[in-house]
C-alpha cells in the first residue's frame, strides 16, 4: 500500500485525476487484474515530472500504463502508482515528419499520417495502443517495427527531467526499446515519405482486412501473448501442441490465432496465467523451446 502521505500528495496534485484502490481491469484490454494501490491521469510534462518525483521520494513503484493493450495486471493488483497520459495527444507535421504526443492512440496516428499524405505508418494501423506504448514496445509486424519509423524519442527520467534522442543514438529491441530505468516516453517523431492519401488508406484497409481475417481483434486480448522464437512463429507451435480452442475458467486460447489468449466477462489474471504456463510447458516438451512472453506481466497474485 502506499503510504498515508504520498496519498495524499497525489489528491493536492491532482484531485479527482487520482483514483485510489483502482481495478486495472479497465484500464488493460485483456479486462483481467486487480486495482492498483493509485492510479493518476497526467495531462502535461510538469504533472509527469511532479509525479515521478513524488513516487521517487517515496520509493514508491510506478507502472506506466499507455492503453494497456500488451499489459496483462495479476489479480492482486499493483502496489503503487500506475501512471496514464492523459494528455499529450497533440499530432503535428514538419514537412515528410510527424511529431506526436505518447498518449495519442493508434487511431489519431495513423489517420493523421493518410490526412496529411505521409507513408509508412500504415504497418501500425493494427496495432492498438498509445504511441507511449508503440516506442516502449517497438511495437511492429513481420514486415517493419518502430524502429524502421522513428526520427526521435522524447521521454522524462524517472527524476522527471526531460530528454530526447535521434533513433541512431537509441538500441531498438525485438518488442523492446532500451531507455533510462524508469523513463517515461512523452513524444516521438517519426519520418515519413509523400504519397497519396487513398493509395495510403487503401494500404491501411489492407492491414486491417489481413488482421481481421486471422487475429480475433473484436475480442479482449493482449495481441501476441508470446514472443516468436528464432525461425519459427508462436502461434504455429501452440497450434501443433493442440491448445486451439483450451480454456481455462472465463480465458481461452483463440480457435483463430493459437498466440492471442482471449477472455469473456468473469476471467481473472490466473485463468489467463494458467493458459500461459500450459502454452510454455506443451511447446517445451514436444520441441524443446522455451517460449518467452512479449506480454508484459505486471503486479501481485490474488
Ligand atoms: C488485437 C491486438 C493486436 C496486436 N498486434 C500487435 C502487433 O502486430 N505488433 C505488436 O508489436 N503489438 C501488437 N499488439 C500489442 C499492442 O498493440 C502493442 O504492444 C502496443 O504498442 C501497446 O501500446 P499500449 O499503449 O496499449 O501499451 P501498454 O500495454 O499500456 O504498455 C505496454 C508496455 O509499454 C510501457 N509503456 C506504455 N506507455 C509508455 C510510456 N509513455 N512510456 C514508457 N513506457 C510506456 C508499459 O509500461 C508496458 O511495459 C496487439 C494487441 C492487440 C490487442
């Protein structure tokens, strides 16, 4: 729990954007997890700094949360304060860059980009989030990731001192880019080419029918729950293991895709959880891989 003061600092800071004792499961897309001890709505960098400092000062924990579409919460909840942007939404355009807030979603983004006749963002037209989440992830697909994308980074430290960076002075991941311990991403920049808006919306249209066709995108999930191991694909192995379709309580491994986990109203952390270790277990004793998840898990069991 965090303590009395702190508590109350947030509420001075804040007032009714620090919500206490919060369920997570409506701040995630897998609908699953238990409340965090608070959860604040930042909507600009001095209020980012100001809470960073706080937590810092009292050692408290911090889970920054974008739209929590690759964010699976345990059901105990998480102890301390988990962050969410509520501002820094702002999109604008420098010639073929397009310079956007962390909390602009996927949608804002992209439709910007066909607005203004810039391509190359139509890879993320199907991966749901915040831009926050898309650089802290180098979120991507089989064909480009942001790494391929990005101009620059802009982020506060967990001091909450602002920063920024080109993309040739950052260390891009697979499904991870490196940054300070702590750092929250405020902005990026991304560099994009000319072309024209309906050929780019066309482009966009494709992704979205490809997805459709073999992702179950209406359903609540966290998108790829494992990552691809070298040379072969999650999904394909959890299919050849036989857990198309298995259940556990309210979750279930999708009969479209074997490596998205998806859940009904009533599912809790641990069904999903349990889906998770039975994947990783069938997938290491028929082929000897050790499967490792792109999900990130965060906070307490029930
Ligand atoms: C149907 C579906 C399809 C998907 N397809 C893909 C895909 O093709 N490719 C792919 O890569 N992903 C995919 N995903 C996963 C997800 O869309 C991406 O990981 C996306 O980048 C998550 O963004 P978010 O804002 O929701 O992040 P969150 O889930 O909120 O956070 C993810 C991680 O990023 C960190 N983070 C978030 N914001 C910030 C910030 N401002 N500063 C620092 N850290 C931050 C969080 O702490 C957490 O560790 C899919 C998900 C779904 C549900």
């Amino acid at each position: 729990m965090i303590d009395a003061d702190l508590r109350d600092e947030l509420g001075a800071l804040l007032d009714r954007r620090a919500a206490f004792d919060e369920p997570l499961a409506r701040a995630t897309s897998l609908r699953v997890g238990g409340p965090a001890d608070a959860l604040v709505r930042v909507d600009d960098g001095a209020e980012l700094a100001a809470v960073l400092r706080l937590c810092s000062a009292h050692s408290t924990p911090v889970l920054v949360l974008g739209a929590g579409f690759n964010t699976l919460v345990r059901d105990g909840g998480f102890r301390g304060v988990a962050v969410r942007l509520g501002g820094f939404r702002e999109i604008s355009q420098d010639g073929p860059v397009l310079r956007a807030g962390a909390g602009a979603t996927h949608t804002q983004v992209t439709r910007a980009a066909a607005e203004a006749g810039l391509a190359g963002l139509e890879f993320a037209i199907g991966i749901p989030g915040t831009v926050g989440g898309w650089v802290a992830m180098n979120a991507g697909t089989r064909e480009r990731e942001m790494r391929d994308v990005l101009a620059r980074v802009e982020w506060v430290t967990r001091e909450g001192e602002p920063q920024a960076a080109d993309r040739d002075a950052l260390v891009f991941e697979y499904r991870h880019t490196r940054l300070p311990e702590g750092s929250v991403v405020t902005g990026a920049r991304f560099a994009l080419r000319p072309d024209d808006p309906e050929r780019i919306r066309g482009r966009m249209r494709e992704q979205m029918e490809a997805r459709r066709a073999s992702q179950p995108v209406d359903q609540p999930s966290c998108g790829s729950v494992f990552k691809n191991p070298p040379g072969d694909h999650a999904g394909r192995l959890i299919e050849a293991s036989g857990l198309k379709g298995q259940r556990a309580g309210e979750a279930a491994i999708s009969d479209l895709h074997a490596n998205f986990i998806v859940t009904r109203p009533g599912a809790r952390a641990a069904d999903v959880l349990e889906l998770i270790e039975l994947a990783r277990e069938r997938v290491r004793e028929r082929t000897g891989i050790e499967l490792e998840t792109e999900a990130r898990i965060v906070g307490e069991p029930a």
